[in-house]
C-alpha cells in the first residue's frame, strides 16, 4: 500500500509537555483516573525496570513519556488478562527517572531472547520511535535474530543492567536520544508490502 | 527514512522547533523487517500484540464539559468533535483508544509545568478517552481550546488544538499527534504544525460539520483519523478475540 493507492496517514505531531494531562493522570487530583498505570500484572518473575532518558546534550529529559508492550513470563502475548502495555513519564521523580513494575518477559521463540518493546515519545519529538530492552544476564541474546545483527559497538545500547534492589530484582535501562551512545531506534515492519 | 510512508510525518529534527534539535534520535531507524530476513519479525512483539479492545475507558471519560466539575459548568464554547480511526485501506478500526488533552477556554492547561497567565478552570481537567465503536467512530464533547503563548521564539503562540493519542492493534499504529481548527491565523506561523510536510498538513485541521453540531447546544468539528496498517492481515487469525 502507498500514497497512490490508500488513504493518506494523519501526520504525527509531538506529546508536548502536557501529556500528564491525559495520558498519565494518576498525579491528578481530579478527573480522570489511571486508565493505563506504569504497571504490568501477569505470570512471571516480578521486576522493575528504571532509568533516564537522555537528550543530545547528555541532560535527562523531564518530559519524556514511555510506553512499554511486552509477553509475559512464558512468552504469551495473549495470556487470558494479560495486557502487557505500560506507559509512565520521566516528570514524576526528582531525578527525571522513569520506573515500570512488571514481570520478566519469557522470549516468544526458540532461539530468541527475551526483550521488552519500548516507544519513546518527548516533547520535541515530532514523531515516536521504537526500541527494545534486552537483558544484559540472558545467554540467549548471544543467538537472537535481532540483537546479533546489529552493530556489534551498538549491541550495548539495548541492554537493561541488573541492579542490586531491596525489593523486586531490578534493571537498569537508559535511552540516549543522540551521541556515541545513542540507543538502537527501530523502523517497525510494515504489515502491508511496499 | 526514506518510502513514502514516512511523507506524512515530520522529520524528527525541524530547527525551527527548537527542542527538536536535541531530542530526535541522530541516526536513522534500523528497518527490523530487513534485519532478519530469516526469522520474519512480523512475529516479533512488535506486529504480535493485540491492543484493541484491551482498554475500559469510564462512562464519562468521553466528555470534558462533565468529567472534571466542582459544582458548576466549565467556561467557553461547547464542542462535540468526532469522526473515525481508519487504516490506510479504509477500513474501521474498533476497539482503538482514544485519548485527548487540551487547554481551557483561556489557553491554559491543568499542568505544572504551564506558567501561561490565564485563569484555570475549576470544572475543567482538560483530559478525556474513549474508544472507538464497530465503525471506527469515537466522540467526544469538549471545549473549544484557547491559544496559548511558548517560548520557542518571539511571541510565539500556539494555534488553538487538541492533542490525540491513538492506540490500534498492533504497534505500527500507534499515533500522537494534534488536531487544529480551520480558518486559525496562526498555522501560518507554528513549527509544529509547519514541520508536517506541506502536502499533508490540512489532515490536521478539522471540519465544522452543522451535522455534528447540536443546536442550541454545541458546534460540531469532523476529525477522521488514518493510521498505519490494515486490519486486513494475517493478524487476524487471533484477533477475533474467540
């Protein structure tokens, strides 16, 4: 499908600064309540994933939202209750750190590994982008389709670090929007053919 | 970045909007599709999720002129704005979430970070959702947005708008973006929505439909929607919900 032939797209425009507003309203006193938490429930080994995200200057972004999509611990998109969608924002925590709780994600195939898939929208951003979280512990990232095709110096980029935590098991996953080390950003396939 | 589809979008970095500049990724996307020609990974996480009709929006969270009162009615123009979600082949999209936030009648926004003087609303949040029926349609009723002053240049202000977030089936869908109000004098002068390549700009900005408008009540603006993909995919082996 093309321009030629189907409906033209409506244009992407940025999240703004405002986003809490709608999309992350559990700060708010009035209104509206959480319709989509920074929480994810299902069956698997509970974690916590945490970080920062970075502009072109190496300062952490305040106003960046992430939304986080994922299997459960068996690796079922589709479990019975199981929605694995996540949103949360870099404003809420003095140090413009974002945090999920969720479960560790089982990898959907053999031969794969396990990840997390992560849309990173900001004010200034005029269009989202796509990344993935893998973990740093996994051996099997050392045969994933993806990650072993990747730039070897850009592998790192993608990898959520174990960090010592008093509660849930705890990774470490920062996104770099530009620079040396600038986070893996994918182009999602396209369900119609060129 | 290059194919016709991303000729919708804005570029990610447009210098005129000045945080674009630090913000947008530096390099150009890796095409997971011509990663791994192999294992196609249109059964990665990406295309396999399922995220229509996951979400319970509250009976009220559609309309912005209830969802927030204290005891009385929120100032400004009442609006109802509707319209469709749509793939690129035309067909519906059910199920689709969709959000909204705004500024007041006054061009203020319930926010911390908004330092606009101009009044808040008490009876006014400035958010609502729904999620859109068999035909693609969602609905909401609102308030008609003030403009408001940013600091991305001198005197800067923006066009009157209502931000949108659109969540599909499947993640090549997902869509952010604005919806502006015809006959606005200040498109001309917004990056934001300059930074949309020229040809695809009036898909942005709504149509007053009398059809929509409720009289003596509320002015009608028609909004459709067209996000990427088509439901018409193998996808939907598992996506009756059975």
């Amino acid at each position: 499908m093309n321009d030629e032939t189907g409906l033209p797209l409506t244009p992407s425009q940025t999240v703004g600064p405002y986003f809490t507003l709608g999309l992350t309203p559990e700060k708010h006193e009035s209104g509206l309540g959480p319709l989509i938490t920074n929480e994810i429930r299902g069956e698997g080994e509970p974690i916590t994933i945490h970080g920062k995200v970075f502009d072109g200057a190496g300062e952490p972004v305040n106003d960046a939202m992430l939304e986080i999509i994922q299997a459960d611990g068996n690796g079922r998109l589709d479990a019975p209750g199981f929605t694995g969608f996540a949103r949360a924002g870099t404003g809420d925590a003095v140090d413009n750190s974002y945090r999920f709780t969720t479960v560790k994600p089982g990898p959907l195939g053999k031969g794969e590994a396990p990840y997390i898939c992560m849309i990173v929208f900001m004010r200034g951003m005029l269009l989202h982008t796509f990344t993935r979280i893998y973990f740093a512990d996994e051996a099997a990232n050392a045969n994933d389709p993806v990650f072993i095709r990747l730039p070897e110096h850009r592998r790192e980029s993608l990898l959520a670090r174990h960090v010592e935590s008093v509660d849930a098991v705890s990774y470490e996953f920062n996104v770099h929007m530009q620079g040396d080390r600038e986070t893996v950003f994918f182009k999602l396939p396209h369900p119609i053919a060129d | 970045m290059s194919g016709k589809r991303r000729s919708a979008h804005p570029p990610y970095t447009y210098p005129d909007y000045k945080s674009s500049i630090l913000r947008g990724p530096g390099r150009d996307p890796i095409d997971l599709d011509r990663l791994d020609a192999k294992h196609p990974s249109s059964m990665g996480v990406e295309s396999g999720v399922l995220l229509a009709g996951r979400f319970r929006p509250g009976e009220l969270d559609h309309d912005l002129t209830r969802n927030a009162r204290r005891g009385g009615e929120p100032l400004g123009e009442r609006l109802v704005v509707s319209g469709r979600v749509l793939d690129e082949c035309g067909n519906p999209a059910p199920g689709v979430l969709v959000e909204i936030w705004q500024a007041n009648a006054a061009g203020r926004y319930l926010h911390k970070a908004d330092e606009h003087d101009a009044p808040v609303d008490p009876n006014f949040l400035g958010a609502g959702r729904c999620v859109t029926d068999r035909e693609g349609c969602y609905r909401f009723c609102t308030i008609q947005p003030g403009a408001y002053p940013w600091k991305n240049h001198h005197n800067a202000w923006r066009p009157r708008h209502i931000h949108f977030s659109v969540i599909g089936d499947s993640l090549v869908s997902r869509l952010v973006t604005q919806m502006y109000f015809p006959g606005d004098p200040l498109l001309d002068f917004d990056p934001i929505f300059e930074s949309v390549p020229d040809a695809a700009r009036s898909r942005l900005i709504a149509r007053f439909d009398l059809g929509l408008t409720q009289p003596e009540f509320a002015l009608g603006y028609h909004f459709d929607i067209v996000v990427a993909g088509s439901g018409a995919t193998p996808r939907d082996n598992h996506g009756s919900g059975k």
